[in-house]
C-alpha cells in the first residue's frame, strides 16, 4: 500500500509544473484521471445527520463531479433561463471549507437542449481546473474557458452534432490541447482545440462504421506508452488512440457493435482497461501500441461478468475493481482477470469508485456509501446513507469526501 501511495505523489509531482497542489481534484476521476488519491484520514462512517461539515444547495440540475483546487470546489449545473424559456448551463465556484458560494457564471443560453436520458442531463461532463483556468464543456451546447474568478476567456460554440440522450463524458486537457469526444447519433469524431484561444486544432472522425448505433460518452485518458503520447477514446465499436498533437489515429481495437460506451478507460501494468456496449457490457484489457487494427494481437483478456455500462473501473496495486450498474462489485488480478472475489452490494450505479487511505469507496445512486478494505478478500467497513439521490462521482481531500447529489454538495468529515 506504502509503493502505491508513492506512486500517487509521484505521479502529482509530475504534474507540478501545472501548480497542483498535493491534494487537488482538479478533473474527472482526480489527478490521475484514474480514482486514485493520496489522501489520509478518509472518513469510512457517515449519514445524512452524521459526519456532515457542510451540505451547501446547488440550484438547477446536473451531474458534473466536483473539481477541487486551491481550496475551491467547481461545479456546473442547468437552470431554466431568467427570461422563462431556454436554458442558462452554469459555473459555480464554493468555499470548500465551509460550503459558502463564492461566484456563479451563465456560460451559454441556449433556446433548447435536446431530450435526456434520466441519467444524464445538460451538465453531466466535470469542469477541469488547471494553471489558473476552468474549462467548462456542455457538449453539442458549447465549451468555455474561464478563469479562477468566473471571468470569460473564450467561447467555442461551432462544433455541431446530433446527440443523444444529452452531454457525457468530461475533457482532457494536454500540454496545448483540450480534448474530447463527440459521439453523437451520426458521424462521431474526436477534437482537440487550442487550449489557449478555444479554436479547433484539430477534428478526426471515427473510422468505424460497424455499430449501428454510434452515440457514445466517454472521457478521453492520455498515456504514455513505450515513450509515446497516446490518446485514449473509447466510442461506439471500439477503443480508439490518437496522437494528442495532431489527431492522427494510432491504433485500434474494434469490439463489434457495442454503443453508449460511459466508463473512462484505466491504465495500469502496461494494460488497458476499457468498457465496450450498454446493454451487454464486456470490460477488456488491452495492451496500447502498434499501428491500424490491432484487434487480433493486443486483446490480453476480457470479462462480462459484472462488467459495468456506466461506472469506471478502479485499479489498486495489482487488483482491479469495478461494479456492475446492477450492484455487483468485483475484484480480479488486473494482469489476468482471475477473479478474487464477486458480490452483491445493491442499488443501482453511475458513480465511479475511487481509492484512498487503503480503501476502496463506491457510491450508488439512491446515494448510498459502500467502503471497501482493499484487497483480494472482501471485506465490507461500513455502509452509509446519505439519503439522497447521486450520480456523480467523489472528489477527495485529506480527511474529506465531496458527493454531489441532486439538490446538494456534501462535504463528508469534521469542519
């Protein structure tokens, strides 16, 4: 346990030339992008009346994750508009220390959205926080660029596409690139635009015309593999890596013809972990590299047993984790998919797990906490209601958790 959490600093020294701080959440799934945190003093026992600092009142709707840096959480949120048509899509900034608004932004007005499916909305995709900057992404809505005191830097409302059920996955953000995918009923593709003025970089469709369904949501991840930058962008049929510089695809693996891919991939012991389908889910792990269809060479195994469609999946030393939406959570050896174990905790899922303080933490959506002594051998630590309906995945802080649900953040451990 000691080798990962040095690993987990690590990896935040790395980052430092983006001034993180040590314990900043400043994107989908944290500083790594992959649910791990170096944090301490974890709460394991809460409830709605227990164990609260603060639970603060979020207007509107969405499930955007929190982003913690410097002390504030960011949010954004969809609320009907002041003129009593449309919608105004929002940033929020709070206090995290006690919860107190500090400034509230309407980033774009649209006249409409689009229909949504009861797990997702208008701001689903999580803000990313990074040297001085917020970027908030809507989807086929718009994507901006703020910065610390909800100021607009730019705007970029040009990239156009017919989505389905409403915005998914979050951005990833490169040396110069912002990046996300836009996998919409047709023609999906995957963009970059220059960080720096919020114009299109670059735009590289998917080539893949198996899936006859071809929406999709999920966050990009950005490795490095064999001293190559490669981007990571599961779709509709398959995984897909691009060169983050200039869009060009690297590699694929096609899965036949899975859609609505959620869960963002996980990189751990020179494999890929990446989720194909909603309605019958695989998870696969993948070995990166190579050049076209490498489908019948780096497939090192795959599983469809408890395989989640929405939540991510979690790797801890050699285990990884995951949980299916019905409620089964699972542990395997991440280089094999040899399971250790395989049980039931209830409830339905959206929110992906995340690793802190030696255990693991899953969050279902009738806003129940499950917390999880890692290991090979499963061993429930507590149980805990919070009494209120979440999708959103945690952020972590040394001694804290933020869960966002549907009228509230809570900030879970003593003020």
């Amino acid at each position: 346990m000691q080798m990962t959490k040095r690993l987990l600093i690590a990896v935040v020294s790395i980052l430092g030339a983006s001034r993180l701080l040590a314990h900043d959440w400043p994107e989908f799934r944290g500083p790594t992008g992959q649910g791990l945190s170096p944090a301490m003093n974890v709460p394991v026992k809460w409830s709605a009346t227990e164990n609260i600092a603060w639970k603060a009142s979020i207007a509107g709707s969405g499930w955007s994750s929190p982003a913690l840096v410097g002390g504030r959480l960011y949010l954004t949120t969809a609320v009907p508009a002041e003129s009593g048509s449309g919608l105004a899509l929002r940033a929020l900034c709070l206090d995290a220390s006690d919860g107190k608004q500090l400034w509230s932004k309407d980033v774009f007005t649209p006249e409409s959205g689009s229909s949504a499916h009861r797990k997702n909305g208008y701001a689903s995709p999580t803000p990313m926080v990074r040297d001085g900057r917020i970027y908030v992404h809507f989807g086929h809505l718009g994507t901006a660029c703020l910065d610390l005191s909800g100021k607009t830097i730019w705007r970029q409302t040009s990239l156009k596409y017919p989505p389905v059920h409403g915005n998914g996955g979050s951005p990833v953000l490169t040396r110069d690139r912002l990046i996300f995918s836009c996998d919409g009923a047709a023609d999906p593709f995957v963009v970059a635009l220059d960080r720096a003025t919020g114009e299109v970089a670059w735009k590289t469709p998917r080539r893949n015309d198996t899936p006859p369904k071809k929406f999709s949501f999920s966050t990009p991840l950005l490795i490095t593999n064999d001293g190559r930058a490669e981007l990571i962008s599961p779709g509709s049929g398959g995984s897909y890596a691009y060169d983050p510089e200039t869009g060009r695809e690297l590699w694929r693996v096609t899965t036949g013809a899975g859609f609505s891919v959620v869960p963002r991939p996980v990189f751990a012991h020179g494999l890929l972990f990446v989720n194909t389908d909603y309605d019958f889910p695989k998870l696969f792990a993948i070995r990166p590299g190579g050049e076209g269809d490498v489908t019948a060479t780096h497939l090192a195994w795959q599983t469809s047993r408890g395989a989640p469609s929405t939540p991510s999946a979690l790797v801890v030393g050699d285990e990884l984790y995951f949980v299916s939406d019905a409620g089964i959570a699972t542990c395997v050896d991440a280089r094999t998919g040899r399971a250790h174990w395989n049980e039931r905790l209830g409830g339905g899922f959206s929110a992906s797990p995340v690793f802190a303080d030696g255990r693991v933490y899953f969050q279902n959506e009738e806003g129940t906490g499950y917390v999880l002594k890692a290991g090979k051998s499963f061993e429930l630590l507590a149980k805990n209601e919070l009494g209120e309906r979440t999708l959103a995945s945690y952020a972590v802080d040394d001694g804290t958790l933020f869960i966002r649900a549907a009228e509230h953040l809570f900030r879970i451990g003593k003020n």
